[in-house]
C-alpha cells in the first residue's frame, strides 16, 4: 500500500491556485464617457504624473482588439546556467516554450505568437520602452511573464530521495496601442519528483521538478489568456 501511494505522489501534479483578470462588465460602461476616436486618443498623456482627467479617462476606456494580433512574449525572471547543463535540460525548456506558444496560438485571435527579439529588449524596461519594443516588432500585444520556485525536501510526505517544487508564473498583457494591461494572470502549482538512477545529483532532481511545474504553470496562464481573449468578442 505504501508503494502504491508513493507512485501516485511521484506521478501527481497538484494545481495549487489560479488567478485571472475577468471581463469588465458592459453594465460597467453605461453612462461613462468614452474618449474620443480610438486613432486620436492618447490615454496616459504627457506628463510624468497623470492628472484626474488622465486618470477617468483610463478608467473609462473600453479596450477593443483587431480580429487577429500578433503577440510578442518577454519573459523577465533569468534562465539559470541549469538550461545548459545537458542535453535534457535543453529539450525540457524548448518543450516548455514550445506548448506554451502552441497554447497561445489555439486563440482564433493570435494568429502568431513569438519571443521578442533579444535584439529588441530595453535595458530599462518599463512599460513605455517595452510597449516601443513591441511596436517595432509590430506585435499587437506583449505578454510579459516571470517565474519564481522553491523547491522543498522535508514535507510530510516525502522520502529522502524526493523533492517537491512549488512554482508561480506571473504573467501581463500589455496592449501595445493604447499601452492598457487588460489582463494577468497568476499560476501556481508544485510538482513532486523521485531522484532517478541518470541524475548527476539531488540538485538536478530539484531543477528537473521545478521546469515540470513552470510547465503547468505556463499552461494555466496561456489557457487563461485564451479565454479572455474569447470574452473579448
């Protein structure tokens, strides 16, 4: 019987939470002024402060997309030197990047969705460079994420050789037009993983588990992003 519940651990990941912007509610609108044409209008003005009016006028704005946009991605948190310390942990992070996109892409309103070019990426980035970035590359919108983990070996449950990894993606949606973020997202989930026979190290097993739950993660986010983006109709 121990055997057995120690199989169902190794194999389980547990979706620990999940939070997502939701619609704003037409009702939300109803007699509010909505600024200008949409081609005129500059919502943050130009001062380094923005003024009450600046303010209501942001408020008030109802955010429509193009039938199809092109999304750039941007993610903000380092990779570690572990993406290159063999051929496994190559595969595993192009994998990871690889579903996300594909995730992404399901939206009959992204008809493309790529990494910004390391080329295009500010030294400060801030919302006004980031959002210059993206409009060089023309991208509609830029989904700007980061992940954070902590990896844990005494827990109730766990064995000498076992590990269990708590990882959280923090993901914003920056409209490169209007310079909105309509929508974030936060993903956390863990991951519980065995040290195998091929692993150099505990530490390895650690990492390995921590990419496994970014990976869900990534997934709940991009899933999340979708559906929102479906709301938008």
């Amino acid at each position: 019987m121990k055997t057995i519940l120690s199989i169902l651990l190794v194999l389980s990941v547990v979706g620990c939470a999940s939070t997502s912007s939701l619609q704003r509610p037409d009702s939300y609108y109803a007699g509010k002024y909505q600024a200008e044409s949409e081609g005129s209008t500059d919502l943050f003005g130009t001062g380094e402060l923005l003024s009450d009016a600046d303010i209501e006028r942001i408020l008030s704005y109802k955010l429509t997309l193009p039938k199809l946009n092109r999304v750039a991605i941007l993610k903000l948190s380092e990779d570690s030197y572990w993406r290159y310390y063999s051929n496994d942990f190559t595969e595993l992070s192009d994998s990871i990047t690889t579903n996300f996109v594909q995730a992404l892409v399901a939206s009959p309103k992204i008809y493309d969705a790529s990494f910004l070019p390391s080329m295009l990426v500010p030294e400060k980035r801030t919302v006004p460079y980031l959002r210059e970035a993206a409009a060089r590359y023309q991208a509609d919108l830029l989904l700007v994420y980061r992940s954070s983990c902590n990896s844990y070996q005494k827990y109730r449950f766990l064995t000498a050789n076992e590990t269990k990894a708590y990882c959280s993606v923090e993901a914003a949606l920056l409209d490169v037009r209007k310079g909105i973020v309509p929508f974030t997202s936060v993903a956390t989930n863990s991951y519980l993983l065995v040290k195998k026979a091929d692993d150099t190290n505990f530490n390895e097993t650690k990492k390995k588990a921590e990419l496994e739950a970014i990976a869900v993660s990534l997934g709940e986010v991009a899933n999340a992003l979708v559906l929102f983006l479906a709301g938008m109709d």
